[in-house]
C-alpha cells in the first residue's frame, strides 16, 4: 500500500522512484491534479514566516502553536458559517514524536478551552502515526508545500497552488487573505 507523500513524489522517491521517466511523471501529475480538483474538501491553511517572526518579536511564540490556534480560529469559522458550529468535530494531526505530541495536545486543549477569538471550540484532537493511510492527511501532505511556497516565495512559478487556491476557504465576499489562507506576521 502506498501512501502519498509530497516529498517522496517531488523527489522521485521510494515507491515514486518512477516518476524520474518524464511521461509517466506527467500522467501521474495530471491523474493527481484530476483528483485534488474533484474532491470535495475546503482548505484552510497557516503560514507561519519565521524569520520574519524572529525579526519582529524578541521572545517570539512557538510558531506551531501559532499556526494552531489561527487554524482552529478559522476551521470553527468555516463550520459556524454552515450552522456546524455546535457540533463535535475531529481535528487529526500527524504525529510528530512523544514530546511534540504531548505539548501539541497540551496547546489544542488550551486553545480549544476558550484562548482563542471565538471562546470555546467544540474540537476533539486525534494523533494519527505518520503510517497511517488517512486520505485527509495525504491530501494535506501534498497540499503544505505549494501553500508554503506561494506565500514565502510568490515570484516563483507555483502550478500546484494555482490549482490549490480554489479550493481553499474565502469570505462570503470571496476574500481568501485571513480566511483560507492566514499568514502571521
């Protein structure tokens, strides 16, 4: 079983090792993009510019806990908007190790208890291992990067993005600036 990792794909790694044939990283690209344009899921992302968050704070927070809390802000948007404000929702994240999961869950409770804008959230945290083969958290996989990319380095040439951006979270203005895309600083 194969799971769809950005970076493994980027690279032409491992069980994508033969996507260094040009043709077939072509088809296998336009299948991907075929995919991700007809799934039916909203995005909301959180871009954290570290080196500009060193610059301007001298005891800068956690920027993953920034991320976080931005992102809870505006998933719990996202669903109050659609009357689902009050119902219980998983939010599942990667795990990333024993002392970054402990202290992310300890940062999920704190800001899902009411440290946010919108008070108390009705999330429930789930720690999924990186084996995992969740299609929500692949789609994310693939999805970071090129969210990342479009913020940190916009005069770059960013096809993945272009695709991704209309997918992602707007106003019912259709602003995506602080809705599906928040940056910080």
């Amino acid at each position: 079983m194969v799971v769809l990792h950005e970076h493994e794909i980027r690279k032409a790694e491992n069980a994508f090792s033969m996507l260094v044939n040009s043709e077939k990283r072509h088809d296998f690209m336009t299948h991907l993009n075929g995919l991700i344009e007809e799934a039916p899921f909203t995005i909301v992302s959180t871009v954290i510019e570290k080196n500009r968050l060193r610059e301007r704070y001298s005891e800068p927070a956690n920027p993953y806990h920034l991320a976080l809390g931005f992102g809870l802000e505006r998933v719990f948007s996202f669903l109050k908007e659609r009357g689902q404000d009050k119902l219980k929702t998983h939010i599942i994240f990667e795990c990333r190790g024993k002392k970054e999961d402990k202290d992310l869950e300890l940062e999920f409770r704190r800001v899902c208890d009411g440290n946010n804008q919108w008070g108390k959230l009705p999330f429930e945290i789930i720690l999924a291992d990186k084996k995992t083969n969740s299609c929500g958290l692949q789609l994310a996989d693939l999805i970071a990067r090129p969210v990342g990319r479009s913020v940190l380095d916009s005069q770059k040439n960013n096809r993945a993005y272009s695709l991704i951006e209309k997918k992602m979270y707007r106003s019912q203005q259709g602003k995506l600036k602080g809705y599906g895309l928040k940056t910080f600083p």
